[in-house]
C-alpha cells in the first residue's frame, strides 16, 4: 500500500512539475479596442455622463491601453489555455462653443478565459487563432459635474491571427476584434 502511496505521489510531482514547464505570463498593451470605438462613436452604454450640454461639442480623446496581463498554459500540441487582465482608460474632452470644457473618464477592467488553437507549434515560434470571453467592469466620470456611473458586460476578444517567437522569454503579437484590441502584441516569459 506504501508503495501504491508513492507511486501516486510521484506522479503527481511529475505531473506538477510538467504543468509548471508549460505555464506563460504575457505582458502587452493594445490599440483599437472596442471599449475605445463606442466612445468614440457615442454609442458606449455609460455615454451619458459625458453629455452635459443640448450643444454638440469638439470631443478629444486620449486613451490608454488595453494594457494586459495574462497567464497561459500550453495543453499539448494544439491548444493554449489561460486567463487574461486588460485596463483601459479613455478621457474625452468637451469644447463647447463658449469655450467652457469638460472631461469625462472611462475606466474598464476586464477579465477574460482565453482559448487558442495553435497551427504552428516549434519550440521558438508559434501561431495561433482564438476567443477570449470573460466581463469587464466599466466605470464613467464627468469631473465637472462629479457624476459617476458604473456598469457590468460581458466581454469578448477574437484573435483571427496571433504569432509569439521565443522559447523562455520571447515576444507576440496578435490581430483580432475586441476588449484586447485590432492590434496587440507584448512580451512572454516561460516558467520552467
């Protein structure tokens, strides 16, 4: 029975030690995302509280990220599976015509399962396609007015092409459609 004990137990430490030899952490920013667009196109649900006026106003925008962080895990020859992180924040600036201005701040975190099918698997390169879904909780901020409001979706990223180069530390980039952005890319590093 001792021996049954530690069979199991040494398999398991192996099994432990080889999930460990296939554990990723990306680190990566963005442009494009969708959170960004429907700010920009007015149609962003928390939009609201950047209206303060029947006037239409010149609006700016400055937009920070989506800045990621995830974990990955190589699942044998085809798959990749993980969790992702993103923030981003975008401030629009209202002009009006009597030149009084106003700002509004959007801010998202955002959690997402990530799920990638990879096409090409070397040990230096990697490409892959996938589909991230998670939710991301979305806050808005008029600092003139001081009005808040706070909101809750689901969240989503396609990636039609992504590719990473690098064996421990490395680098990757992906083109998609969603909270992660059009473009994306960063740094991985492999734990052994």
């Amino acid at each position: 029975m001792k021996k049954l004990y530690l069979l199991v137990f040494a398999g398991l430490l192996s099994l432990a030690s080889q999930a460990q030899s296939q554990t990723e952490y990306h680190l990566g920013i963005g442009t494009g995302s969708v959170q960004e667009l429907a700010v920009r196109n007015g149609v962003h649900p928390l939009f609201n509280v950047a209206v303060t006026s029947t006037e239409t106003p010149k609006r700016t925008y400055s937009v920070a990220g989506p800045v990621r962080f995830g974990i990955k895990r190589h699942e044998g020859k085809h798959f990749f599976i993980g969790a992702d992180f993103n923030y981003t924040n975008i401030e629009v600036m209202n002009t009006y015509s009597t030149g009084a201005t106003d700002f509004t701040n959007f801010a998202h975190y955002t959690v997402m399962a990530s799920t990638q099918y990879k096409f090409i698997d070397n040990p230096k390169f990697t490409l892959y396609s996938g589909v991230d879904f998670g939710v991301s909780f979305s806050q808005a901020k008029n600092q003139s007015t001081n009005r808040k409001i706070q909101d809750l979706t689901g969240a989503f990223q396609v990636n039609c092409l992504g590719a990473r180069y690098g064996s421990k530390l490395g680098v990757f980039g992906e083109v998609g459609y969603g909270f992660n952005g059009f473009l994306n890319g960063g740094i991985f590093y492999r734990v052994d």
